[in-house]
C-alpha cells in the first residue's frame, strides 16, 4: 500500500491511497481458499470445488466487500499511523468511472482512492497559575425566604364561590373567544379558564376590566397585544374578546403553619424553609456557576490562539446562525431593528463560532490528559433528564438517542465539558466574594466574550444556543394566547 500526500497547507491534508492489484487479488484468494471447504455447489464434492471456479462465481462480490472494508477501515488507521486526529469524518473519493471500478473488482487495476481532512491541530497546554476567578457569592436571608414561602402560600391558597362582584384578588373563571378585526385567530379560545384578578398573567388591560363582573355576566373587552408579544401575527394588534364569566371566587386567608406544608408534601414549616432555601441557593449557585464558568472560558481564550478547523467552524456557525434566525423571525425583527446588518452580524457570529470551537479544543485536551472520563451512569442520568423534559415522548426520544450515529454525544460532551471545569477550578486561584442577589443576577457586559455589550434579541439567541445540547428541541407551547410571557418564578 502506498500512501502520498498531495496537500498539507495550514490544517488541510489531502492523501491519495494506492493498494496494487496483485495485493487486492492475493487478499481475495485468501478468502476464496478459506470458502472452498464451506461453499456447496452441486456437482462438486465438498472441499473439491477448483478455485477458478469459485473466482469465476464470488470473486467480484469478494471484492466489493474488501473494497468496502479498506474504505470503512483503512482512513482511521493511517491517520492513526500519521499521528493525526481528523476534526470530521474524512471525505473519501474513489474512481466513480464503471469500467474503471470493473477492473478494481477484477483485480486488473490498482485500487486508488483520496482522502481529504482537516487535523486538530496539536495544543501545548499552558500553565493556568495565572487564572484567577472571582465567585460571587450570595447568602440567603431569612426575609427571601418568608417572601418565597409567601409566594409558593399564594399560589397554593384555595377559593371559595362569592355571590357579587369580582374585586381585585378574587378569581374569575370563564370562558373567552380572542378576535382580531372580528376574526377569531388560533389560540385565543378557551373554556372553564381560570384568572386571579391582579395576577398579570393576562396582557395588559385584560384583568382590570373583569373587575366588576359577576357569574352570568357577558362582556366584550378590548385590549392591544404588546409590540413585543411572541406571536408575530398578533403583536401590537387590537383585539376582542367575548367573556362569560362562569364564577366569581373569593381567596381563602393565607396561613404560613405546618398544615399548609403537609398540604405542599413536607412535614412541617422548618422543613419547608430548608426545602425553600436549597431551592433558592440553587438557583443562585447555577448563576454563580455559569459567571465562574464564563471566567475560565474568557482568559483560556486569551492563552490559546491558534487556528481551529475551518469545518467545525461552519458547523458551528451554522448551529448560532440558524437560532438567530429563528429568534428575529419568532419575534418580528430584523437585523435593522438589532442595529446592525446581516453581513456585520454574519461577521461577528462567525467569530463567536471560531471562540467556542477553540475553546472546545482546548478543554478536550486538558481533560483528555487529565484522564477525565463520563461514566454510564452519568449518561444514564442526562438521558433521564431529557426524558422528564418531553413526558409522553420518552419511546421517541429513547429511539432518537439509539439510532441516530453521533446523538449520544450531545449528552456527553456538556457532562465532560463540566467535569474540566471543576478539574480546572481546583487547579486555579479562586476568591469568593459576597454580593447582593441583584449584583449577582447583572447581566453580562457580553455574551460569550464577544465584544459588543448590547443584549439584543439575537443575542439572546446566541447565549441560548450557547446553552443547549445538541439536538435539544423547544417544549410545546401552551395554547392560551391572551397570556402575556410568564415572568421567572411565576406559577401558571
């Protein structure tokens, strides 16, 4: 076997593959030879079938299966040989001609083929003794914790039937029908629905004018969608809706005691509030995470530069570019609403694509000699994880997971991503600093180290797919769309 290489420039190979015929055919008679004693064919004894004759009848199709093994086979080994990791599958091309493929199969021409790769390119890892991280840190008061446990109290409180009218705080159940220029639109129908006067679920203007109303009552009620409401079709529209107010319920007092925490499925209040304060610090601790993680990300980029493979790249790319899209189209926008053009926008998520892919590279390395592996439990649980998103569709996610080629490592990668991290976070110098909640949750002056400051839509976008796993799709929306966009922590 001969192998030559026709292209090295920058992180581009290109290899061309040279097995002579003579070799090709020694390898086919070795099978023909190892067949004679099993093949049964009428009117030979067994074993006693010539060679000629058993070529005459399998020796094309012997070929076309070594053929396709040398394909299959042969790139990974002679990279591997090369000392070379490719950053996709290598492109494989071989003589498409069929009179030039019917003498590869005869043995009477060389098998040729060509591959083309990009290599990862070989990272010298630094010393990160100069990483220094900041961990904002807050500490949970007794007073957010009453105010939450007052929160989860409103949410869970009863109601009871009132006669009279519906006052602010009461709740109004109801059956509406949304019109757009007199025309019922999708979504804006709904029966028995339950609304707490004051709640905001509702837009703007919706609430106030139930006020009043008391079982029985019919009313028209006529608001404006926001400019910024989520469907495009109905955003900054005027609409109807025609109410049948079918109840009017008073809320219950609310009471903070151990019945009401039976009543939520702990024992008593001091469980409650250990249950409510892990919650928040939760919370709080995958924000101070994601800042720390951003740390690391920021000044490992400013120790490693070096060109990444430009396939990766556009995949990369590709990945962002398509979440832009789909953010400015679900809202309405365009580029010139963000301030920007196409091309510029182009320009700056292709950066961002080059960072996270070089990024990338660079933590495969240092977990790589670091010795970090995700075990089978770990994938278990992020399968499981992803099951408990979409109940209901378990069989098809299980099916997605186990016959499509690459989908396991879209639950790997992320785990092995946070396992680095964590290696690189007990290697670094880290100072906790204790913040307020509001300081915490700032914003950002960037995303994802590109440098301009402003969160734009598709910005939002971008941080987003920054996020997300692989292959990770939207949950479905609910259908009632007078409700405005659910503020974090609000309870449906």
């Amino acid at each position: 076997m001969q192998i030559i290489e026709t292209l090295a420039e920058g992180l581009k190979r290109e290899i061309k593959v040279i097995i002579p015929a003579k070799d090709m055919e020694q390898q086919m008679n070795e099978r023909l030879a190892d067949a004679k004693d099993k093949v049964r064919i009428n009117g030979f004894r067994p074993g006693k079938v010539p060679t000629a004759h058993l070529k005459k009848m399998y020796g094309k199709s012997i070929m076309a299966e070594l053929v396709n093994e040398i394909i299959r086979d042969r790139p990974s080994a002679i990279l591997s040989e090369r000392g070379e990791k490719s950053a996709t599958q290598p492109e494989i091309v071989m003589t498409e001609d069929e009179a030039e493929a019917e003498k590869i199969l005869s043995a009477q021409a060389d098998l040729e083929f060509t591959l083309s790769y990009e290599i990862i390119p070989p990272i010298e890892l630094k010393s990160v003794d100069g990483i220094k991280i900041v961990r904002e840190v807050v500490e949970v008061s007794e007073d957010e914790i009453n105010e939450q446990i007052l929160k989860i109290a409103e949410n869970a409180r009863t109601f009871e039937t009132k006669k009279g009218k519906a006052a602010d705080g009461d709740r109004v159940t109801m059956d509406y029908l949304g019109k757009v220029d007199g025309v019922a639109f999708d979504g804006g129908k709904d029966e028995d629905a339950e609304l707490v006067i004051g709640s905001n679920r509702f837009i703007p203007g919706f609430e106030a004018q139930l006020v009043g109303l008391k079982a029985g009552d019919e009313k028209v009620i006529n608001v404006t969608f926001p400019a910024e409401y989520p469907a495009a079709e109905l955003a900054g529209k005027d609409a109807t809706f025609d109410i049948t107010v079918k109840e009017v319920a008073g809320p219950a007092a609310i009471e903070i005691n151990d019945e009401l925490a039976t009543k939520l499925g702990v024992e008593s209040v001091d469980k409650l509030k250990e249950v409510v304060r892990g919650q928040i610090e939760s919370q709080y601790g995958n924000v101070t995470r994601q800042k720390v993680k951003r740390q690391i990300l920021d000044q490992l980029d400013t120790l490693y530069k070096f060109d990444a493979p430009s396939k990766l790249i556009d995949a990369e790319f590709d990945n962002i570019w398509r979440q832009i899209n789909t953010d400015l189209a679900q809202s309405g926008k365009t580029f010139a609403d963000e301030d920007t053009t196409e091309e510029a926008a182009r320009e700056e998520y292709r950066a961002l694509a080059e960072r996270r892919v070089r990024l990338g590279l660079v933590l495969s390395e240092i977990g790589e000699k670091a010795g970090i592996e995700v075990t089978d439990e770990e994938m278990q649980r992020s399968l499981f994880a992803q099951l408990q998103q979409f109940p209901g569709q378990e069989k098809q996610i299980l099916d997605f997971f186990r016959n499509t080629p690459g989908a396991s490592a879209s639950l790997r990668a992320p785990i092995f991503e946070e396992k680095v991290i964590d290696k690189l976070l007990a290697d670094v110098s880290v100072t906790d600093k204790t913040v307020t909640k509001e300081e915490l949750m700032a914003e950002d002056e960037s995303e994802d180290g590109d440098k301009p400051a402003k969160k734009t839509a598709k910005k939002k976008a971008a941080a987003k797919a920054d996020d997300a796993a692989e292959g990770e799709e939207a949950a479905p929306k609910k259908k009632a769309a007078p409700k405005k966009k659910a503020a974090e922590g609000d309870a449906e």
